[in-house]
C-alpha cells in the first residue's frame, strides 16, 4: 500500500467523513477513492473554520480536519490555525511539505517547524514507515487533554512509498481526574457562600457536562452565567440562568458578579481578553479547569481544582450532598432577584429589539429572528465586532451546543465557515451564521463553496454599509473621508452563486423573509438574507 492509501485508511478507521481542504494536497484524491467526502473550499481559512465547528458541535466526537498544499498554502492557513489554538479546539491539520531534501533550505516554508507556536503539536512525517506512529500520536492528542489543533506535515516525495498501516492502532480518549482533597474543599466553600455564582467555559461543553452543571445548580440554588465559549451550557430560559458574558451582556450577569461572595468557574481559563466578562475583584473564586496552566494564570484564585469538568462536577455533587443532604434548596428567591434584575434591563432595550423604523434596527432582525426560528433545533454563531456584542445578550439557548461563541481573537469572516461546518456535523440542525458587511468582504466568496457542496446553511446579513463601530472612534471632522463606508448588493451575490438571496428592507418583511430563507435550506439551497439596517453602534456594555 501507497503512504497516500495507508493515510486514506487510517482517516476511515478513526471515523473521518470529510476531507475539507485546498488543493493540490493528494489526501484530498486519496481519501476520495477511499469512500471519504472531499469538500473544496475558495480560501484555507474558511476550511479550516468548518473544521472548527465540526469539532465544536460533536464535542470532538467527530473529527473536522483540513488539508492544504505546501509553500503558500500553509502560509495562508495560519490565521484559522491560530483561531483553533486560541479558542482550543481540536482539528487534525495536515499539509503537504516540501520533498525531505527541500524542507529545510530556507526560506522554504515548514508548517511541522513554522506553527509550533500555534498548534498542540506539530510533526513531520519523517518516513512512510513512520506514519502509523505519526498518525497515532496526533490523534491521541486530539482526543485527550486541553484541546488544540494537531498537524502532520507529509512530504512530498513519500506519497508513492510503501506504508503497511496492519498495525495502526486507534487510541482511545483519556479523561483527567481530580484531587479528592480540592474538591472536598470546595464542597465546603459552595455550601458556606451566601451568595455564590457559577461561571461555566467550554469545557463543560468538551466534557458534556450539562447535566451535572445544572445538577449542581439546581441542588444549591446557584445562579449560572457562562462565556462566550460555554454559551448554551445552561438552557438560558432556566430560572436560575443570569445569560451568559462577553463585552456585551445582560444586566444579570454583571449584578450578581458583582454581588456574589464566591466565583466558581468550572471548564474555564479566565483567559484576559476585551471579549470577555470582567471578574469583580475581592471575591473568593474557585477555578476547575482542565488545563493546570490556566490556574492564577489571570486573576488570583482560591483555589484550584484540576480536572475534566465533568469528573469534577460528579465529584463536587457528592461532596455537597455529604455535606447538607440531597434535598435541593429552595431556588425562588433567587430566580426572582434574578427575574427583578432581568426584566427592567429587558425592558430598557425594547424600544431598539421592536424598532419600525427604517433602514432596520439590527436588534429588531436579531430579536424578529429568534421569534421565528425553532431554537432548540438552531445552532447559530455570530461574527466579530457588532453580529457578536448585538446577538449574545438577547439569544436565549435552550439546548446545549446550539451557539457556537468565540472571543479570545476575533477574525472577521469566521461565522461563515462555521455555520457550514456545523451543517456538516448535524444535518438535521438549521444552522445560521449572523455577520455583518465587514465580514462578509473577508469570507463571502464562500458561499458559493455552500451552494457547490450543498451546504444548506442560513446566512443573516446586517448591512448598514459601514464599519459601524469605527463611528464611535472616528472623530466628526474626518466625516468628509468615510474610509469606512462599504458597498454592495450581497443577496444577488448569492443568487448569482446559485442559492437564495433576498434584501429585506421594512420591518413587516423580516419575519416572512426569514420564514423563506428557512423553506430554501429546507429544500438544500443555502439562503443569505440581506437585511438593510440603520449603523446602530449601542451595545449593552455595564
């Protein structure tokens, strides 16, 4: 057997259904003749953003990986590599590499030597004899730990050698414990607090560990607010839920931070970024995350457990039970100082999310939208800049990984590649992506790769021509040079590509629109709906 049959082979025996990538990388011909889908995209970032998502809506259960070529192709690929490594998602990355006598001349361009610093582990396939070891290790990695992108470069000159892949062996995911003694203490610390809080990450999500996050929560009575990243761990229509936190959030969320006496963010790394929730300082918190790395790493902690986040929360429930007994605690006081808290706030915004004024109110197409859909069925995600701060206040998750949220870096386009990764991995989900005229300059080639593949995702479009929130920052006398101001007819774009495109421009047509939107991707074409919105730069910051 051929190194090239041998990879293809392995790919099926871990259970790999596409092969996401850009040519010429000769994965993509191999595993086609092996049965395994190739899926071909207009630019590596968006591929490996669908393996991205792939990922994060199974997760890991399924494999997303993305393949490209040597030379410019790798060197294209490092922003959506980067994106996985900071938001720790598991992707199996494998370039082709120069031939072995050219790899190390410079400036030739080595992915297994260039992206160290940005995936968990990066390695050459060295020989053909090699692969299966290779190939081994990297999906150990991709099963076991903190998650992370792992690459196997394979050279170009070993594809027609002989490789006997016989005794390949699968490895199995690898589940971190705890320390006894940490979780015994913070047992005592939960059921001492007068007014504790959980902050839930997306290690809950990797973990699955929902049901003993609302477990938990529901035994102590204890508000739960989560990241961007562990959006939808909580169903945010619980009594206990505060929604979840980013640069834009709920009143909740900030008032019971702020008040609480005790912090416990489980499957999260507290990780410092302009897009996440801000800690209140002088507060005890309680850090449970997979990664040791991450504790104090950013604010001070109490204490630290490590852990998967689903070990640890089994543990934590056992150790609270000893300690008061398995009788919940009364939750209504708190889910009405949580109602109180919510609805003046809610009431605040209304005015903008029922707007009928034209050009659109984007928060009247977000909040129209999630009116319309089915949203225990719905996996959306949104893009960077206002599609993010407008829609994570106000969408309200009921089913766990039905929002896809990131934030520690913020590339313009990401939304796209995720929604269509996110249709691959659960067919049966209406998938949106919501994203701005910004973004879809970066990304909106794309949505032909959509239409071609047969990839049924709803696409929401705000477009209000301008980098919107640059008028916060762009002084008045600069107005005459509006450097900022954008154009385009996107709703014929995709119609010329083959999918279904309509502008909406009166607050009456948004929710027909979207209605039809969801009938076109019922039938299998992709919809983009081109909402003409008012540059709205109010954002729920406290």
């Amino acid at each position: 057997m051929k190194t090239g049959d041998a990879i293809a082979e392995i790919l099926k025996r871990e259970g790999v259904e596409w092969i996401i990538g850009y040519p010429v990388n000769h994965i993509l011909e191999y595993g086609a003749v092996a049965g395994l889908r190739p899926i071909i995209v207009r630019q590596e970032r968006i591929g490996l953003h669908m393996a991205d998502a792939i990922a994060r809506v199974t997760s890991g259960k399924k494999t997303g990986m993305f393949v490209m070529q040597h030379g410019p192709g790798t060197e294209n690929a490092y922003g959506g590599i980067a994106q996985a490594y900071s938001e720790s998602v598991p992707i199996l990355v494998m370039p082709m590499g120069y031939a072995q006598r050219m790899a190390w001349v410079e400036r030739n361009y080595m992915a297994s030597l260039c992206m160290r610093d940005i995936t968990k582990s990066a390695e050459p396939v060295t020989s053909a004899k090699e692969l299966p070891n290779v190939m081994r290790r990297a999906f150990q990695r991709l099963r076991s730990g903190r998650g992370g992108p792992v690459l196997v470069e394979v050279p170009n000159d070993l594809w027609t050698q002989d490789c006997d892949p016989k005794d390949y062996v699968s490895p199995k995911r690898v589940r971190t414990g705890t320390d006894p003694d940490a979780v015994r203490e913070a047992a005592k610390m939960l059921v001492a607090a007068k007014r504790p809080v959980i902050y839930a990450g997306t290690g809950v999500h990797w973990a699955e560990a929902w049901d003993e996050l609302k477990e938990l929560a529901e035994l102590l009575a204890v508000p739960v607010t989560t990241s961007l990243g562990g959006k939808s761990a909580f169903p945010e229509t619980h009594p206990l839920s505060l929604g979840s936190g980013g640069l834009a959030i709920p009143q909740t969320v900030r008032t019971f931070l702020d008040k609480s006496d005790l912090i416990l963010g489980i499957g999260c790394s507290f990780t410092e970024t302009n897009f996440g929730v801000k800690m209140p300082a002088g507060v005890s918190i309680i850090q449970a995350t997979l990664d040791p790395g991450d504790i104090n790493k950013d604010i001070p902690v109490a204490l630290g457990v490590a852990g998967d986040a689903k070990l640890v929360l089994a543990a934590l429930i056992g150790e609270v039970e000893k300690l008061r007994g398995r009788s919940k605690k009364d939750p209504t006081p708190v889910a009405k100082e949580i109602a109180d808290t919510h609805e003046p706030w809610l009431a605040k915004w209304m005015g903008k999310l029922t707007d009928d004024s034209a050009p659109l109110n984007p928060y009247r197409v977000i909040w129209d939208l999630h009116k319309t859909v089915d949203v225990a069925n719905t996996i959306i995600t949104h893009d960077a800049g206002s599609p993010r701060d407008q829609l994570s206040p106000f969408w309200r998750p009921i089913t766990p990984l039905s929002y896809i949220g990131w934030g520690k870096t913020t590339q313009l386009g990401y939304g796209l590649g995720l929604a269509m990764g996110a249709k691959l991995a659960k067919p049966d989900k209406l998938c949106i992506n919501v994203w701005g005229d910004a973004a879809i300059g970066f990304t909106g080639m794309d949505f032909e790769t959509a239409v071609r593949e047969r990839i049924p995702i709803l696409s929401i479009l705000l477009n209000n021509f301008s980098m919107a929130i640059e008028l916060k920052v762009m002084p008045v006398s600069t107005e005459r040079y509006r450097a900022t101001d954008i154009s385009g007819d996107y709703a014929a774009m995709a119609r010329a590509f083959g999918g279904y495109g309509e502008r909406v421009e009166r607050p009456a047509d948004i929710v027909p629109a979207i209605k039809r939107g969801i009938a076109a991707t019922e039938k299998g074409q992709p919809a983009l709906l081109e909402f003409i919105t008012a540059k709205e730069v109010s954002v729920s910051r406290l």
